[in-house]
C-alpha cells in the first residue's frame, strides 16, 4: 500500500476489440517509469485510461490509497494525477505567461474569479516566473505561443503540468516531433522534475528512455509483456518479437 | 382506426414534402460542410420558375417541374463559383453570414421582380382531385408527393451506395485529402454534388408548392424548419432526414390535430428532447 | 508583464472614452434620433450579450432573444404593475435575463455544434410561443402596452425627445461595457477563452467546462436582460418581436459583421447594420433588403474577420493568426 | 460610419434648405406602414391609398401644401415604431400621424401623441383596445369584431346551428373568434369547438380532420392575409369538407383582394364578410379604383389598406381644414368626431365617442366577375356596424 499510484486489472474493450487487457503496474514517490510499445500497442489509450478521459471496462486506478476509477478526468487532475498531450494543446492566442498563470490560478482555485484582472493576480507572479525559468521559456514568455518553437511549446505543456503541482505526472511522447537539436532542452528539463514526483513516460525515442528511466514496461497489443529494467529491455525475447516480430520472422526464413 | 389512419397519411404526406427540400440541404451541410441558409432560397427560385413555365407559359406540370430544375441549377453555378467556393473550409459563422446575405438579395430580387404576392403553380387536373382512398378523402397531389419522397431516397441511395460516383463521394466525404491522393477529383465531387443538392431544393421547392406556398419571403420563412429537420436527422444522413422528417412530420401533423393551441410546443419540446438525447442526430456522423 | 498590461489598460481606456464621446456625439449630432439610437443601444446590449457566449465561449447561439426578452417582459409586467423606477426595471431585466441564461445555458450545454444551434432556435421559439399564451401578462401579439416610467432619480422625464432614454442608456451601456471588459479580462474570461478553443485542454488543467459555460450564460443573460429592459422603458410598449427568432438571427449576424471576441466588434456591428438599415430604408424602403444583403456578402468576401478585424488589419502591426472555431 | 454621417449631413442640409422655401404653409404628414418585407403588399396599399386621395382631391388644403413622408416598418415591432414616430415627429416636424399596420406599433405610438400634440390616424392596425389609449388617435379600418360579428347572424340564417371556430393563435385571431362566439351564440348557434392554430402552421389537414371529427355544420375561420390562406383554403377542399357541405364563414382578411388570383379555384363559393370589397358598386369606389390602381400599378395588387389610407386621409384633409394649418391636435381630433361622408366602401361616419369608423360591413362571396377573374362579390349588407369591441366597454 506504500505505493503513490496503481492501477489493477485495467482493461478496455470497444466493441468486441480489447484495446487494454488487464494492465497492472504502480510507481511509487520518486519513479522514473517508461512505457514503451510499438505503434498501436495500446499506449495512448491507457495514458486516456489512467486520466479519465475514457473510462475503463474492467479495472482500478488509484491513487495515494484512493480509488480514482469512477471520478472524471478534472477531479483526478485536481488530485494530482496531470499529464501532457502527445500533439500540444495549447491556446495558439495566447502567451507561455498566460498558460501557466491561468493554470496556476485555477489550481489555487482562482480561476473562477470574475472581477480581478487576470494579470492582477502578483503573487502567482513570483512562481509563473520560476517553472518558466525553470524551463528556459522566461526569453519567450509574452509571444503567443502560435509564434514559438516546436520544441519550446512541448516545454510549456510539461511548464503547465508542473503548475498544477501533480504528484504522478504522465508524459505523453513529451519529445514527439521535436526537431533533434532541440530534444536535450526537453531532457533538461526532465530531469529537473521534483524528485518526489512519480512520473510515466510514454516515449518512442529510445536514447530519451535509457537515459530517463530507471524502470521500462513494454506494451503491446494492449497488453503488459515486460517489466524490467532499462538494460534488459533490449535482450528480452518478447519484446524483440512484438517490436521485430515480421523482420526477425523474415530473417530467420531466410 | 379510421382518424389514426388519415392522420398517419397526412403526416406521411408532409413528412415526404419537408424530405425532398431537406435532404438537399442535409447534403451541403454533411457532406460539403457548409451551413447553406440560403438553401430555401434556391427552391424558391425554382417555384418561380415552374410558376412562370406553368401559369404565364402554360406548359404542363411535368415540363415545368423539369425546367425549375434545370433553371436553377444553371442560376446556382454562377452563384457557387462565384460566392460558395469562398465560403469552403470557413468558420461556420462566417458561412452564416454569406448564405443569410444571399438569402437576402434573392429576396430582394424576387420581390423586385416578381412581386409580393403568392406563386401558384397550377396543377394538372389529375393532380388536383381528391382522391377517396377508402377511410379519407386526399388529394391526389399528396400522393404524388409521397411517391416523389420514395423516389427520391431511393434514387440517392441508389447512388451513393450503389454507383461509382457514390464512392467517390464517400471516400472525399470521409477523408478529401485523401480521396485526392487516390486520384478522385474532388473539386468535380464538390461541384456535382452542390448540383444535386440544389437540383433536389428546386424539385421539393416545386412539388412542395401545395404545403409551403411560393412567394418571396419562402427563403426566411421555413429557413428555421429546414435548419431543424436537417440537424435531428444528422447532416449528411439519408435514412436519417427520412426518419427526421417522418418524425417530426408525425410530431406536427399529431400534435396539430390533438392539441392544435400547443402545436408549437410539441415540435419545439419534440425537437430539443431529440437533440439531448441525440446531440449529432439520429445518424450523424462523428466530427 | 507591466509593459503590455499598461498597453492593454490604455487601450481599453481610449476605447471606452471614445465609446463614451461617439455616444455624446450621437446626441449633438442627431438630437432628432435619439429613440433610434436608444433602439441602438438595446439591440448592442443583445448583441454584447451573444458575444460574451459565441465570442469567448464558442458557444453560437441563434436564441439569445430569449434572454432579451425575458429581461423586457420582466421589466415590463413589473411596470404595469407599479413598480416604475427605471433603474429598478433594469435590475429586473438583469435578474430575469440571468434566470432565462441559467435555463438556456443548462439545455443548449448539453449538446455542440449545430445540434446546439438548432437547440437554441428550439428554445427561442418555446419562449415566443410561452409569451404569446401567456397574454394575460403579456398582452401576446398586441403587446404589452401602458408602461408609465416614472422619471430618473425622480428628475428627468422619458418624454418624447428621447434625451433621458437615450442618456440613461448610454450611461448603462458604457457601465455594462466597462464591466465586461473586467470580466473578460479576469481570470475567468481567460478561461473561457481557454474552453472555446480546446475544452479538453481546459480539463487536463483541473478546471470543469460546464458550470464555467453555465456562469457565462448567467452574465450574458444579465446583459441581454437590461438590454430588454431598456427596449422596455424606452419604448413603454414590449411586442413578441422581442423574444423571435429574427431578432436573434439579426444580433447574431450583427455580431459577425463586427466582429467576434472583442466586444468593440459587437458595438461596430450593431451600429453599422442598424445604421444602414435605417439609412438605406429611409432612401428606398422597397430595396433595403437586397442592399443589406449585399452588405453581408461584401464583408465575408472582404473582411471574413468581421470589421473590427478589418480595423484590426490595418492598424496592428502583427497579423492575427486565424484559428476561429466557430 | 463617416459615410453615413456624411449621407445625414447632405439629408439634413436639404431639409434645411426644404424648410425655408417652402415656408410655413407645408404641412407634413408622416404614414408609417410595412413598405418591406412580407407584409410590403399592404404597405404599397397604404401609399396607393394616399396618392389616390391626393391624386382626386389635390395636394393643398386652404393653400397649405400637403407632403407625406413615409417610413418603412416591416414587420410589427414597437421599438422600432417609436423611433420612427419619433424621427417623423422630431426631425421631419410631421403634424399628422397616419398609417399603422400592426397593433403593437400603434400602441408604442400612442403615448407619445400628446406631448407631440399630433393626431393619429389609423389606417389599419385592428385591436380595438388602441383607441382607449389615448384620445388623440382616430381609425379609419375596421375592428376584428366589428367585420366579424354579422357572420353569427348569417350563419344562423343559413340553417347552420353548429359551428366549430378555428382561429390563428394570435390577438386578432382571439378577438375573431370571441366575436364570432358571442354573435353566433346570440343568434342561437352553438360552437361545438374552438381551435386556436399556432401562426406557422403549414399543413391544414389534420386541423380539418378535426372539423370532420367535430361533426359541426359550419367552420368560422380567421387568419391572417398571406400565404397561409392559400393551405387552408385548398385543404378545405381537397380533404372533402366542401364537398361533404360543410359551410365556410370568415372575415375578409382570408379573401383579399390580392390574395384571390393565387387561391384560384379553391377560393370558389367562400363566404366572407368584410368592409370593403374592391368590386364594391358605386361611383365613388370606381373612381376610387382607378386612381389606387394608377397609383400602385397593377389592379391585382390592390386590397382593403387602401381604403383604410384613402379614408385617413380623407380624415387628415379635414383636420387639416378645421385647423387652418395650426398645430393643434385636439381641436383636429374634435374637428372630426362624428364625420360623415360617403367613401369608396359606401357611407361612413366617426363614431364620436370611439373616435372609431362606423360603416357598412358585406356579406361576399367568392365569385368569377365579368373578365373571368376571382371577386369578392358583394350578397348581403349590414348597415351602419360600429365596433362591438368597443361599444362593450
């Protein structure tokens, strides 16, 4: 019971399709987990599983002792299970500053707030600053975010789920599209994340992985076929199977 | 027996008359997304026309029908050249605005040209007797209307599951950049499918003279009705804009012989208890 | 971030000040059109109103007469019946308006895109269809006439000239508007913003999408509901145009001619179309219709942006990226 | 905006300039009245009516020019009525108020009359409750009861003792039926049902499935002038009921003029009353006709509102005389309670107390005249009928 985040038995079918089959895992305080899996191996959807956009067939997630299962996706965020988007979901209008002071004041419970003036608020300032600093996005704080890098607005989803103060943070291919030269500012940044926060990533570039992650769990077909450490992934014979499964066959035909 | 009987005929016989003018516009809004207000407006025009060829020229019923269509499909090319193809892809409150504009001016126009008052398009004697069918007296106009509302689902049934083109039209419908990758000319698709759409406006606008009656504020005037029949169908749904206008034909035509001082409220209420329950239509398509 | 907050605040503050001196110039400059002007002012609290949901919210909406006309019913039948001091009236209006936006809003929410729309219409309709039964109170289609307004602060007439209608509208109007640019500027407004272009972002950040909408629908509903109330006191007589859906339809396509999500755009709409309308009629009563219609054609083919964009265009340097969700 | 202002300023100068040539002996006459829009129809009769006044009786009285200014309200809308009353009051500096389609419009109009020390005259707007709003308004059309109420008598008279009602949910509608309902019911019919319709109703058939069901001998029908008329006519037909003998009885709003040649055939036989017909036989009426009809352009188009103009402004023209000019509103209205004069639709008086018309209403029916075109053909007269709407209160 010691650990921060678990789901049991989770599982998804639409129609008669299992998209998740009985996904088991938990991450205590401090985890640096990846799933990795090949394309349509089911990642997406339990990332949408975990945070409540889709709900499960089958299946428990809970967090910090509490069963999370039935609750929407906003309650879950509030309880600090936050994720990123794989494509960025960002207001193209508006500014990196905006994001995360909005994010900020809704998590202070100020969003609400209908006769206060959004840049009135001073003492978000003084934190908005920091995670953006923190991030190297102080330089480009005030452009709209239609107007900045690529690779500077998947920093800002990471800025905006760190302004919520998340405990299990869900990052979903937070390098995805990301022109090379710019994936070291995103690995930066990854590894500043406060250690105490357990955090999923979801990721296809395997040198991020390694790097990252103290723990890899290998999806495929929806299903969990590997759990283990990072150095062992590669020589595992599943895992080569789901990844290499038409190549090795061919190979060995041949 | 007997009353449910002939008020089933007559819902049927309306619902059959709102199909013809709607699925047109079911159509633009579906397949081509464009939120076409001016859609009455082009079975307006086509009542003029089968009006003059009809009453002024004296040409028979058939032969007016066939030139109201063809007429305002001609008119509509100029029209979608010139002003629709700017509208393609556009936020849907910008086509709002473009297609009342054009309801306005064919408005305009029509009052400048034709005057205020009512357009009849006389029918056939064949057409305009009533008809004893056994537990009511009908004219035999509506029947032709029902018949005409068969035809025309399943002519276009017909069509797009059937024909070669009804692929085409899918395919650019599901994915048009896609379609175009394989080769389809979706500009063509777009084009024809415009045409029909308006060809069937021209033939409800005709055939549907007897319900709702030709003069120059029609466009405005039922625009609200279409807007709603099409939308609890599901845009772009043949089976359902019949079930829609079968529905809420029923809904009316019931609802106006029970309880005829709340009307308005049945088919409203009706309407809003669809769309919770439904909120793309009976068979919408996923956005 | 004090740099461009000033740079907001200034421009916020030279736009209400020329709203303010447009307004005066309006009473020098046609002191023979004031109860046209006043109509004016109604109709861009209706329009304000639908912006509020449609501009920041996404939300389109071709019902909000309803709102408007709950306002003007209220304001109207609380005349008749004694209670005659006009800025009690308007309050009225503002509670009524709320009630019917806290309604509308709890329908027209539940569903998107045009099956919303066509909820919207639905509703308009059910509130025209209410009004006209209810004629005991509301006089149905002859309407309710016989609203004697007593005069401002107890000092200034409603009288035939209009001045006292108009400057009290013009007061209320410039007073609405000062209010909503707080409230879209807050962090509330940013949120709606937020809503209208990616509402699934807005979960992932811990804030619900629904009551959020709903509160909006309230102000809004506030807002057209003094609009009615006005309508109300300046003209003494409510009619069942003011909960159609024509009145909808045209504050909404006044609106788009403006302008979306800036709240200027709804006051350039609204007094741009009902200038030209009033104008062109003038000149030919025969032919408006073609003209304004033309009018709308012209501005989507010209300035799809509405007008205010069109102004926009010119005078900002940076181009507006373009991503409206209608 | 600038363009307008720009359009005001040339608009304003002209008027300036207008005002001093032509000194004081103009006198102004501001007509409001649907000249857009659906309603456009009975608009272009109210300005039809006008130009046929002036067109026979001339452009001044006692050397005072006479100018009418009108101003377009397309569809009822009392907020917009005010202003342009207002404008036309203000700006236009009218002393005479005409026209009114819709009841709502007169009564945003209404309160402001005696402060702009104008009279109104009403050339349509039928509710009758608009003349106890304010003393200076006189109406020159008719009432809903007043054309209404002889049809209980006539349809008791033609053996039919039951009766259903079926009106257009709206007040005219209501007034209609209430008067049909209390003259039928003192004549000693009875009204098995009343069916109250809501206004865009498209499709009449289940509407006369009831009427078969209801098992009455007669319908009394109301609705509104327009399109909807031409449904409800044909379904009246084609359902069977007229040839089952069932009778029709409505007021002429169903038959107008203008109206006749789209209901065709289906028009055949009904029997309306009314207080004009444009067939109506008499010299005034024909010279009446020939100068509307010159004005309007086509004979097709002309209906009852033109009469409703043509008497206003016969009423104007004598408030005009009675005052010599002067701005004086209740000595107008003084000048012409209880004035007599024979008009196109036959001899008419102003009931003093009412300030409302008291005149002939016929008994019509449908029928093919000399040319081969559909008529109001006038069978019955009811003389000198005042408002029962107002005579009850």
């Amino acid at each position: 019971m010691s650990d921060l985040f678990r789901v049991e038995g989770l599982t998804k079918n639409f129609g008669g399709l299992a998209v998740s089959r009985n996904i088991s895992l938990s991450m205590p305080a401090g985890e640096r987990l990846a799933l990795i899996g090949p394309n349509g191996a089911g990642k997406t959807t339990f990332v949408n599983l975990v945070t409540g956009q889709i709900h499960p067939s089958a299946g428990r997630v809970v967090l910090n002792g509490e069963d999370v299962t039935k609750l929407g996706a906003v309650r879950r965020v509030r309880k600090g299970l936050v994720r990123t988007f794989q494509v960025t979901r960002l207001f193209s209008q508006m500014t990196p500053e905006e994001h995360v002071t909005l994010t900020v004041l809704q998590r202070e419970g100020k969003a609400n707030r209908i006769l206060s003036r959004f840049t009135g608020h001073s003492e978000v300032v003084g934190e908005v600053e920091s995670i953006l600093s923190t991030l190297g996005l102080l330089d480009v704080a005030r452009r709209r975010v239609g107007e900045i890098a690529y690779g500077q607005q998947r920093l800002l989803e990471i800025g905006i789920a760190l302004a919520l103060r998340p405990k299990v943070l869900l990052l979903d291919e937070p390098a995805a599209g990301v022109p090379s030269s710019d994936t070291p500012r995103i690995e930066q940044a990854l590894e500043r994340l406060p250690p105490s926060l357990a955090v999923l990533m979801i990721e296809h570039d395997m040198d991020l992985v390694f790097r990252f992650a103290k723990r890899v769990v290998v999806l495929a077909a929806g299903e969990i076929i590997f759990e283990g450490l990072p150095s062992e992934v590669a020589a595992n014979e599943k895992v080569r199977e789901a990844y290499l499964g038409n190549y090795a066959h061919a190979r060995r035909i041949a | 027996m007997q009353t449910v009987l002939s008020i089933a005929i007559d819902a049927f016989a309306y619902g059959m008359a709102l199909f013809i003018i709607c699925i047109g516009l079911s159509l633009t809004m579906g397949l081509m997304r464009v939120v076409n207000l001016a859609h009455g407006a082009f079975a307006m025009i086509a009542g003029y026309i089968a009006s003059y060829a009809a009453r002024d020229l004296g040409l028979g019923y058939a032969v007016a029908i066939f030139l109201a269509i063809i007429g305002t499909v001609i008119i509509s090319i100029p029209i979608e050249r010139l002003l629709y193809r700017r509208i393609y892809g556009s936020p849907e409150l910008t086509q709002v605005l473009m297609t009342i504009g054009i309801t306005f001016c064919v408005i305009g126009i029509t009052n400048y040209f034709f005057g205020p008052t009512l357009k009849t398009i006389p029918l056939p004697g064949s057409l305009s007797q009533p008809i004893d069918v056994g537990f009511k007296t009908i004219a035999a106009h509506r029947l032709f209307v029902m018949a005409c509302g068969l035809v025309v689902a399943g002519g276009l049934w017909f069509l797009i599951e059937k024909t070669d083109f009804g692929i085409k039209l899918r395919a650019t419908v599901d994915n048009a950049a896609m379609a175009d990758a394989l080769g389809v000319r979706t500009q063509v698709v777009y084009a024809i499918s415009f045409a029909i759409a308006i060809g069937l406006a021209a033939l409800g606008g005709v055939v549907g003279a007897e319900f709702l009656p030709i003069e120059p504020y029609y466009a405005l005037r039922y625009m609200v009705t279409f807007l709603v029949v099409v939308s609890v169908g599901g845009a772009g749904s043949i089976p359902g804009a019949v079930v829609a206008c079968l529905l809420l034909g029923a809904v009316d035509t019931t609802g106006r012989y029970l309880m005829p001082e709340f009307g308005n409220f049945f088919f409203y209420a009706a309407v809003i208890a669809i769309v919770c329950v439904f909120p793309r239509g009976f068979f919408g398509r996923a956005q | 971030m004090s740099a461009s907050t000033d740079r907001r605040w200034l421009r916020d503050v030279i736009g209400i000040a020329l709203i303010i001196a447009a307004g005066l110039a309006g009473y020098w400059l046609f002191p023979d059109n004031l109860a046209l002007l006043t109509r004016v002012i109604a109709a861009a609290l209706l329009v304000l109103s639908i912006d509020l949901i449609t501009g920041y919210c996404g939300v389109a909406t071709l019902g909000q007469a309803s709102l408007f006309g709950a306002g003007a019913y209220a304001a109207g039948i609380a005349c008749v019946n004694g209670i005659t001091e006009p800025v009690t009236l308007i309050l009225i209006g503002a509670v009524a308006g709320s009630v019917a936006g806290l309604l509308m809003g709890t329908i027209m929410l539940r569903a998107h895109g045009l099956a919303q729309l066509v909820l919207s219409i639905a509703i308009v309709q059910l509130f025209h269809e209410a009004a006209n039964k209810a004629s005991a109170y509301t006089g149905g289609s002859d309407g309710l006439a016989g609203l004697m307004v007593s005069p401002l602060f107890g000092m200034f007439a409603f009288d035939l000239w209009g001045r006292t209608a108009y400057l009290f509208g013009l007061a209320l109007l410039v007073l609405v508007f000062i209010i909503l640019k707080f409230v879209v500027s807050s962090p509330f407004g940013m949120l709606c913003r937020g809503i209208k272009q990616d509402p699934i972002r807005i979960r992932a950040m811990g804030s619900f999408v629904f009551p959020v909408l709903l509160k909006m629908f309230v102000i809004s509903g506030a807002v057209a509901g003094m609009g009615g109330a006005l309508a109300a006191i300046s003209t003494q007589v409510v009619g069942l145009d003011s909960v159609s859906f024509e009145l909808s339809a045209n504050a909404l396509v006044m609106l788009v001619l403006g302008g979306l999500g800036s709240l200027y755009g709804a006051l350039v709409g609204t007094v741009i179309f009902m200038g030209f309308e009033h104008f062109v009629s003038a000149i030919n009563p025969f032919h408006w219709m073609t003209m304004v219609g033309a009018l709308l054609i012209a501005v989507v083919l010209a300035a799809p942006g509405g007008l205010s964009g069109l102004l926009d265009r010119f005078s900002a340097s940076g181009h507006r990226a373009k991503r409206g969700k209608a | 905006m600038r363009i307008s202002k720009r359009i005001l300023g040339v608009a304003l100068g002209a008027l300036l300039a207008g005002s001093v040539s032509a000194s004081a002996e103009t006198i102004k006459i501001g007509i409001i009245g649907p000249f857009s829009g659906p309603f456009a129809l009975q608009g272009k009769n109210f300005q039809a009516g006008v130009e046929a006044y002036m067109a026979l009786n001339g452009k001044s009285v006692k050397g005072n020019d006479i100018e009418v200014i009108y101003r377009d309200l397309p569809a009822a809308n009392p907020a917009q009525s005010r202003a342009l009353a207002q404008e036309l009051v203000v700006k236009e500096k009218v002393q005479y108020l005409g026209g009114v389609y819709f009841t709502p419009d007169a009564m945003a109009i209404t309160p402001l009359l005696a402060q702009a020390n104008t009279p109104l005259v009403i050339f349509n707007a039928a509710t009758s409750a608009i003349m106890n709003t304010s003393p200076l308004v006189v109406r020159t059309s008719f009432t809903t009861a007043q054309t209404t109420t002889p049809l209980g008598k006539v349809a008791v008279d033609e053996g039919v003792k039951k009766v259903i009602t079926i009106v257009s949910d709206y007040g005219p509608g209501v007034d209609a039926e209430n008067a049909f309902k209390k003259a039928f019911e003192a004549a000693g019919g009875q009204v098995v049902e009343s069916i109250r319709m809501p206004m865009n109703t498209n499709d009449f058939s289940p509407i006369m499935q009831r009427v078969r069901d209801s098992g009455a001998a007669g319908l009394f029908a109301f609705l509104p002038s327009g399109p909807p008329t031409l449904g409800f006519a044909k379904a009246y037909n084609e359902t069977g009921l007229k040839k089952a003998g069932i009778k029709f009885y409505a007021p002429g709003d169903l038959t107008q003029e203008s109206d006749l040649p789209a209901l065709g055939d289906a028009a055949d036989g009904l029997k309306t009353s009314f207080h004009y017909a444009v067939s109506h036989d008499s010299p005034e009426n024909k010279k009446f006709v020939e100068a509307a009809t010159k004005a309007i352009g086509s004979a097709e188009q002309l209906s009852f509102p033109s009469v409703g103009a043509y008497d206003g402004m016969h009423v104007i023209y004598k408030m005009i005389e009675a005052t010599g000019g002067k701005q004086d509103a209740q000595k107008a209205v003084d000048a012409v309670k209880g004035l007599s004069w024979t008009s196109p639709r036959g001899p008419v008086s102003i009931e003093p107390a009412t300030r409302h018309i008291t005149q002939n209403i016929y008994l019509r029916e449908v029928a093919k005249g000399a040319d081969g075109k559909s008529i109001n053909k006038e069978i019955q007269t009811f003389p000198n009928q005042k408002d029962p709407g107002l005579a009850t209160q």
